[in-house]
C-alpha cells in the first residue's frame, strides 16, 4: 500500500467494502415468505433462514407498553434491562395481586427473552406455586396451577433444545397433582376439571386439553414429559441440563410409573396393581439403572453393575476396582436407589397387594358407619362389626408380610400403614363402649412407637371427616 497515493488509497478501500457489502447484503437479507405456505421463496436471507430453522430469532420486541420505561429501553435494544424492567413490574402486580397485569407481563417477558431458560422456569414455579397459593378456593388454586403448567409447556415449543425444560414440567404435574396440600382435589380436577367450559356433558366434566389432552392419570402424563426429557437429553446433551445432577435428571420416568403405582394403592385402585409396580420396577431396573452417568472427574457409572461390569469400567475409568465400587455405592445412596427398588420388589408380591385391599377395605367399611357391633336380643350375643373384623384381619396380614420382609417393614410408610390401622380399631372399640383388649396383634407395635401415637390421631380425623353415623 505504501506505492499508493492517498487518493488511490481511498478508492481501493472504498471498492473493497462494496465487495464486502454484497455478501452482507445477501446472508442479511430478511427470509422471503410464500404467503400460502409460509416458506421462504429466494435464495435470500440465508441467515434468517437459519435463525427460523434453528429457533435463534427474536425479532419481536413483545407486547409492551410503547410510553413505558421498558420500551425506551427495547428501542435502544437494550432487551435485558427491559425485561429486568418488566420482573420487577411483574412483582409489583403479584404483590397488589393484579392478576391480569401480571400475566400480560410475564407474556412481555418472554417475548423480550425467548431463550432465557431462567425466565421460563422461574415464571412457570411462579404461577404455579406461588400465585395459585393466593386463592382460597381449591378451584382457582387449580387454574393458577395450570397457568404455570401451560406457561412452561410453552417454553419447551420455544426451546426445543432445552432438556430442563421438559422435565420441569413433568416435575410440575408430579408434584402439585401428587405430593402437595391439595393432592386430594388436583387429581381429580386433572382428568374432570371445575372450569365448566370443560363439562362434556351435564354433570360430567372432562380434562383441560391444553395439559391433559388425552385425559390420562397425571402420573403418566408427567411420565410422558419425562421421557420426552430424556430423549432430548440423549440428542442434545447435558447442555440443557444445568442445575441438576443427572442422575437425578434421568430417574424421572421410572419415579413416576413408581409413583403412579403407589397412588393407585392408596386411592383403593388394585385392579392392575402388580402389574403398575412390575412396570415401574423395570424401568428402575432395565431403563435407569443402566443407564450410563458420568460422576466425579466425570468417571462413569451404572447403578445396576455386575462384579464383571465393575472391572470393565474401572479400567476404561483408569481406577481401581475398590475406586470403582466407592463410586458406584456413594450414588446409589444419594438416590435412595436400593429403597426403590426393594420397594417396587415387595409390592409386587401379592401379599403386599393383600395388606392394603385388607386396610383400605376396613377403612372404608368404618367411613361407612359399619363400625357398630350388632346385638341380637334373641341369644343375647353381641357380633363384631365389620370394620373392626376387618381391621384384625388387616392387622395379622401386614405381620405376615413383616415376617416375609422383616428389613422393608421397619420403613416409616409401613409402620405408619399399621399404626393407622390400631387407631381405627381403637376408635371402634370407644365407640362401642368396650375396653380395648390388653392383648392384639400389633399391640408391641403401638407400644413401641409412641412418639408417633399423636400424628395417628390426626390423620385419623383428617381421613374419617366424612364418616356416616
């Protein structure tokens, strides 16, 4: 350059951006749309094209308020502090608990930031947790629940990429349908839902397509997220799964066909009950526990290993075998592996299935005001009532299946099944106005667990407030 003028400089350099500006021009250019189908009809907008293919683009500037402060910042492009602008709006309406606001909002939000997987996640926990909390009635706890259901479903239609996402709504389900304070109602409402634009019929009310479409117990739906989860996992990594251990992340199918399992014996369903946990328990087994997971120093590990599958993995790891096995069993019980499936094993058992028809039988034979023993003038004899026979009988099964499982009975969810059990037996024996006898099968039982006799006492009020008398 140095045997050029300034002038001849100039122009060299001029003609070189126009070169340069062509291919600009060309990648650049907006994606041309075939009205009809939608498709992209030139050669043009090759970049735009990629960005719709791979789900990149965020052209819209979102629903905001064109004289807000948010806006000002959108038009400087400065969508970060625009969409910090609108979380602190949005907390401002939960807290004045304008409603509307806060979901038209939230809506702005994710039009700012699409791909910001903490907005989704936040705001779906959010609506479904906190929001639903502010309601009195079950009702409308349940649509506020769903709101945040539906709000990360449409996370995962914006980030396909992104495992988390997909399991964070199946962990939704699970949890608000099965483990919280309103479980009882909420698995319900998900195949029959309270919003009468639901009621298929007169007095008959079908599930909200936009969570349940195919009107399945919420246990399976969750396990369909999971699944989906998993997938997305095997195709895209680990990149999407930031937040949570794997192993935790990949025991998400198998937990909830658990679950759904366990959920089925207590609502009283034992049509199908072994082959439930039989399901579950070769997803735990076969799916999950092979499954291979990277732990410390990214060193790999099974949860179902053979002595055999030990050593191999110890030399691909570069460890010993001793190494190999602390590694293995230190997983194991971060996720209570060995519990689960002991557990899915004993149910399977018909004796388990037993136990329970025996409980959930007598249970429901006291409910129904069959807990008066009857006395025959004639003979002068008194007869047992049908609950409390029923409660004996309960009673000597679960200390046969203890004999069978004597390590799984010790468990706090058995103990407590029969614990429960004593206490409706000694309210039918108040009731009838006869002492309780000083000897009965699970009398050492009781005795020996004393510090739980109290929290006996209220479950049995909080499930007996719709007995018959």
């Amino acid at each position: 350059m140095s045997n050029f003028n300034s002038r001849q400089r100039k122009v060299i350099y001029g003609i070189c951006i126009v070169l340069l500006l062509g291919p600009i021009v060309y990648l650049g250019f907006p994606a041309e749309q075939n009205v009809a189908s939608g498709e992209t009809s030139s050669g043009l907008g090759k970049l735009a094209r990629m960005r719709q293919e791979y789900d990149l683009g965020e052209a819209t500037l979102g629903k905001v308020d064109p004289s807000s402060s948010a806006m000002n910042l959108v038009l400087l492009g400065l969508r970060g502090p625009a969409a910090s602008v609108l979380h602190l709006k949005a907390i401002e309406y939960q807290e004045k608990k304008q409603w509307a606001k806060l979901r038209a909002t939230v809506d702005s939000i994710i039009l700012l930031q699409p791909h910001y997987v903490q907005i989704w996640k936040f705001q779906g926990w959010n609506l479904a947790y906190n929001v639903s909390r502010e309601w009195d009635k079950v009702d409308d706890r349940f649509y506020w629940v769903k709101e945040g259901i539906k709000f990360l479903k449409l996370g995962t239609e914006r980030n396909q990429t992104i495992p988390i996402l997909f399991h964070n709504v199946g962990e939704v389900i699970t949890t608000k349908m099965g483990v919280s304070d309103e479980k009882k109602f909420f698995r319900v409402f998900f195949r029959q839902d309270p919003d009468p634009k639901f009621e298929s019929s007169p007095g008959q009310s079908g599930p909200d397509p936009a969570i349940n479409e195919e009107g399945k117990d919420s246990y399976l739906v969750a396990h369909d997220w999971f699944v989906r989860a998993n997938e997305k996992d095997e195709n895209d990594g680990l990149i999407g799964v930031k937040g949570m251990t794997h192993v935790f992340f990949r025991q998400g199918p198998a937990k909830s066909l658990l679950s759904y399992a366990e959920a089925r014996s207590k609502e009283g369903i034992f049509e199908g009950h072994q082959a439930a946990w039989d399901a579950g328990y070769r997803a735990w087994m076969e799916d999950y526990g092979n499954h291979i997971f990277l732990g410390l120093d990214d060193k790999k590990y099974k949860l179902v290993c053979s002595e055999d599958e030990l050593k191999t993995l110890a030399e691909e790891n570069g460890i010993t075998v001793a190494a190999q096995r602390n590694l293995w069993a230190r997983n194991l019980d971060m996720v209570n592996f060995r519990f689960w499936r002991d557990l899915a094993n004993v149910e399977k058992d018909p004796i388990s299935l037993d136990v329970h028809k025996t409980i959930y039988e007598a249970k429901q034979a006291y409910i129904q005001g069959k807990g008066f023993d009857q006395f025959d003038k004639e003979s002068g004899t008194t007869t047992p009532s049908e609950a409390e026979a029923l409660l004996e009988l309960a009673m000597t099964r679960w200390l046969a299946a203890r004999d069978k499982y004597p390590v799984m009975f010790e468990d706090g969810r058995y103990v407590e099944e029969a614990l429960l059990v004593v206490q409706y037996w000694q309210a039918i024996h108040q009731q009838n106005a006869k002492p309780v006898p000083t000897e009965y099968p699970l009398k050492s039982l009781w005795e020996s667990n004393a510090d739980k006799h109290l929290e006996m006492e209220r479950e049995f009020l909080r499930e007996t407030r719709s007995r018959k008398l």
